[in-house]
C-alpha cells in the first residue's frame, strides 16, 4: 500500500481557526488534518510558539485546499455594492 504525501497547506494560530479551516476543506471534500506541538493537547501554547496549528493535506489535494483557504473578495465586493460611487 502506498502512503500519501502530506504537505502543510496553511498554518493558524489557534485550535479554532483551524478547526475551522478543517471542516472548509472536509466541506470541500478534502481529508485534511491538524499538526501541533501541543504536548498531547495539555500546553497548548507550544503551538504559538512554534510552527502554530498546520493543517496538512495530500501533496495532490494542495492546490486546490489552499484555493479553498484562501480569503474572498467576493466579500468585499458585496459589501461595497450598496455604497454609492
């Protein structure tokens, strides 16, 4: 059985954004997970000392789970629409 390459597609701050950023990618149907030097989850400020909650993907998923992370303009353009010019 061949084993997948796992590459880091993003790296948060805290647990939540990452998790967060986990369930946009299992959305998109993307098996993603979350690496962090948390001292098995009892010091969790190593990770924001460190390399900060990674999220890993397969090496051939990454291009588009970094599409998925990536922020929208969509946003802004929604929020200027109302705006008079």
């Amino acid at each position: 059985m061949q084993h997948a390459k796992l590459v880091v597609v993003r790296s948060y701050g805290s647990r939540p954004e990452a998790d967060l950023a986990k369930g946009a990618l299992e959305d998109a149907d993307i098996q993603a997970m979350i690496k962090a030097d948390t001292a098995g989850g009892m010091r969790e400020h190593l990770a924001w000392s460190g390399a900060g909650f990674q999220i890993l993907v397969r090496e051939e998923d990454a291009t588009l789970a970094r599409d998925v992370l990536a922020p929208s303009a969509e946003g802004d353009q929604i929020l200027d629409a109302g705006l008079p010019t």
